[in-house]
C-alpha cells in the first residue's frame, strides 16, 4: 500500500481510476487527513461523472461537519452520488442538531433544482428520514 501522502496526492489526479484506488485505500486507512483530499475531489467541477466512489470513501469518516455538504449531494448528485451520500446521512442522524441542519439545508433546494429523474426519490427519502427521527 502506498503512504498516506501519496495517496492523498492520487485523490487529486485527473485520471479517475487514479483517483478511485487511492479514495478507497484512503478509506481503508481510515486516517483523518483524507477527508479534506476527498471532498476537494468530490467538489471539482471536472470530477462531476466521477465522484461516486469519492462519496463512498467518506463513508469511513466522520460526516458530521459536512451534513449540509452531503444534503446538497443527495439533491443533485447521479444515482450513485445521491444514494451513497443519502446512506452516509442515515447513519448520521443520531442527534437533534444533525437533524435541524438537514431541514434547513433541505429547505434551500427548490423543487426545480431537482433535475434528474431520482432526485424527488432522493428527497422523498431525506423528508422520511427526518420524520423517523
């Protein structure tokens, strides 16, 4: 396995399946430090068709700084984005205050942002989320 800093260096390689090895042996590592990479990944433009294992690899960390970050994805990812994101948010509903930031930050999404066939799923999900809690 390479180290930590030359993976953290593959995360921003232009070659996605560069970049997806090293987000899943970042996730492996489970080390901290791959958390900024993965989101500066996941929020390049030029990386929008490519970031469903980038979301995925944040499954192994700490979400609970990036809930409004991983709404916005749910909202407007593809199917792999908006599903791997949504399942990051399920797990991370454990306290009243996660949940208060979801419902502000779903309220900043029109209903015309929803642009792909899955999104108002994707949404319908996230509003049954937060009634369960």
């Amino acid at each position: 396995m390479k180290s930590i800093e030359a993976l953290l260096q593959d995360v921003e390689s232009t070659d996605p399946g560069i970049r997806h090895v090293a987000a899943l042996e970042l996730m492996d590592l489970s080390d901290e430090r791959a958390l900024p990479a993965l989101w500066d990944a996941i929020k390049r433009p030029e990386n929008v068709n490519h970031r469903g294992t980038l979301v995925y690899a944040l499954s192994a960390f700490d979400q609970s700084e990036h809930l409004e970050s991983l709404v916005t994805l749910v909202l407007t990812g593809n199917f792999e984005v908006s599903w791997g994101a949504f399942s990051i948010l399920e797990d991370s509903t454990r306290f009243p205050e996660s949940l208060d930031r979801i419902r502000a930050q779903l309220a900043q999404h029109p209903i015309e942002s929803l642009t792909q066939a899955h999104h108002p799923e994707a949404l319908e999900a996230l509003l049954e989320l937060l009634q369960r809690e």
